[in-house]
C-alpha cells in the first residue's frame, strides 16, 4: 500500500491519532468515519487494507510523512494504541528496545532489570550496544533496580 491507496480509503487525524475509514466496507463492517482498525495479538492496533494487514502506527506515519518509515516506529510514552504524530518516532530496533519503563510480563522478579536468585540476593544487569552488563549483585531489590535506573540514563538512548 502506498501513500495514494493509503490516503484514498483512510483519513489519519495526527493530533489525536485516531485512523477512520473514508469509505464504506464491502462486507458492511464499517463505514465512513468509523475507527478502522482492530486490536492485535500483542496489543497495536492493526488495519486490513488492500489485502494486507498493517500495524496502524506505521499507516499514520505514512498518512502524515507521505512515505513509509524507515525503521521502527517507537511510541514515546510506550502506550502503544496512541498514535498521535507526536507520540510516534522512528528508531532503530536497539533504541526501540530500550524504550522499555516495566518488566516484561514473565519477569521472575517484576523489576525491569533485576532479577532474584535462588541465594535471596538481587542481581542487576543491563544490555548495551547488544552486550549484556553485570551492574552487580544487591541485598535489596530497591538497590539493584537503583543500580539499572541509574546504568539506563547513561547508557541508553532518550532521543
């Protein structure tokens, strides 16, 4: 899909982010001025057009730049339904990466860089440049996660 189809059958408004149909479906699911879209599996909101399926952050880009991006789009305040111009920056996948503020869902410890090991002590660690660091081993989760906020503000990129 380019910038012409794009625009032909979606309208993006950039200061709120919302993606609406400018056209009606064929099988009656929407019409003009409906959201297009749905939520995906990993929690972006996804558009079917032109018989593909795209993340609706990469067709706002494209709506708004006229082209499509050249890496990855990274929403800034990590809330990935909002799509707003200015929520949305491209970057490449080690910066995108880092743009991490919560652990993942199967952290052992629920700490964003720390995890607990078998001894009740807390280790620290961070990537960077694709290396992992060992930023130590602490007596308190509160001191390892310190330790990776602090590694987080030098090391990784805040664009």
């Amino acid at each position: 899909m380019n910038h012409a189809e794009a625009s032909s059958v979606l309208d993006y408004n950039p200061v709120t982010g919302r993606l609406a149909w400018k056209v009606s479906l064929r099988n009656g699911a929407a019409k003009p001025g409906d959201e297009a879209g749905f939520m995906g599996f990993y929690g972006y909101r996804q558009v079917r057009a032109f018989r593909k399926t795209h993340l609706v952050h990469r067709v706002c880009w494209l709506l708004h730049y006229g082209e499509w991006p050249s890496g990855e789009i990274d929403h800034i305040n990590c809330l990935k339904t909002d799509n707003r111009i200015k929520n949305l920056r491209v970057v490449s996948k080690s910066v995108n990466q880092q743009n991490k503020h919560v652990a993942q869902r199967n952290s052992s410890s629920g700490i964003l860089g720390v995890i607990q090991l078998p001894n009740g002590r807390w280790r620290s660690s961070i990537k960077v440049d694709g290396t992992h660091r060992h930023l130590g081993m602490f007596a308190t989760a509160a001191k390892a996660s310190a330790a990776y906020q602090s590694a987080k503000s030098k090391y990784h990129d805040t664009e």
